[in-house]
C-alpha cells in the first residue's frame, strides 16, 4: 500500500474509487482485475500502476481511506457526550450509518476481499480510536463499566457485531438499514460491560 494516500490526485480518486467498489461489490475478488477498472473507469493501467503496485493495493487503499472515514466521524460525533452508554452507543451507530451510506465498501471489506490478504492491511486492525479508548479509560475509572473489561474486549464486541450484522444484511438482501439492528444488540453489549 502507498505510503503516501495524499499523492494520490483527487480527480483519479473520484474516477476510480466508486468503479472498483462497484466492482467489487457485484463480483468475486478474484474475478476483478486492473484491464476489467481500467475499462469500467477509462484510466488507463499505466496510470493506475504508476499510483498503485497491484488490484490489492488499490482495494487496500480504497478501504484504509474509507474506514478511516469512520473514526472521523465518530470524533464529531461523541465530542460533548459524557454518559458511556450514549457515548458507545453513538459508536455503534456512526458505524452503521456510515455502512448504510457506503454499501460498496461495506460489502468488499467484510464478503468480497479474502480476510488472509486483509489482514495484512492497517484497516483490517482496526486502529483504535484515540478518543474511545480515553473515554473507556474513564469510564472504566468511574465505575460506569466493568474494571475487568478490557477495552481490547470491548473493541471485540463493536467488531463482532459489525461482522454478523454486515454478513446477515448481505445474504438477506441488504432490504433493512443497519443502523435498525443497533436497538436489539446494544442492550446486550451494554448488559455485557456494566459493572
């Protein structure tokens, strides 16, 4: 994966990042290649492989940028929120919510790209939100969940649900939103974490 998303230009961005997740949205990992997006987009393959060494690498770009989104997102949307529960529960649903929105990068990070070539990539980690991990700390401090939970556990949870319900909305054909699921789970996870 490049080093450098940023020198990427915008417009080849615009041009290629909604093709090759439609691509690899509606077929297999190993049926879309560089000739099949240079087609569907008119860049041409010397352009994409002057930015990106590979289809993996500009999948795996695509999806770093667009999972990185995320944690933006929920920065704007947990700042002010002091109640834990809220606070993870607005996690959950800017999550969702970004997925109902982004149906393509949903579908290729979760069903179409092979987990063993994802797990390579700093966005199948799933870096850990700064902000999150300082409010469980407090929270934590507080008595609002359970000391013996780690925030690694917690994380578990989020990702756990994240899958199964993507995987569930997939096979049944993508008919509800994801953010409708966040009512059932979550007083689970909340019953899970309080002390």
């Amino acid at each position: 994966m490049k080093d450098n998303i940023a020198s990427i230009p915008g417009k080849l961005k615009e041009r290629l990042y909604p093709a090759v997740l439609a691509l690899f949205f509606d077929n297999d990992f190993h049926r879309v290649n560089i000739r099949e997006i240079s087609k569907q987009t008119g860049v041409s393959s010397g352009t994409i492989y002057k930015y990106f060494s590979s289809k993996e690498d500009l999948i795996f770009t695509i999806l770093d940028e667009k999972i990185a989104e995320i944690g933006k997102a929920i920065t704007l949307h947990i700042a002010g929120l002091e109640e834990i529960k809220e606070v993870l529960r607005k996690v959950f649903w800017v999550t969702m919510d970004f997925y109902d929105k982004n149906p393509g990068v949903a579908v290729t990070a979760f069903i179409t790209v092979p987990t063993r070539s994802w797990m390579k990539e700093k966005s199948y980690r799933g870096v850990e939100h700064a902000a999150l991990r300082e409010l469980l700390d407090k929270a934590r401090q507080t008595g609002a969940i359970d000391p013996a939970i780690s925030n690694r556990q917690i994380v578990d949870l989020y990702y756990m649900f994240c899958y199964r319900q993507i995987h569930q909305w997939y096979y049944f054909g993508m008919k509800r939103k994801l953010v409708d699921t966040i009512p059932e789970f979550f007083e689970l996870f909340w019953k899970a974490v309080q002390p």
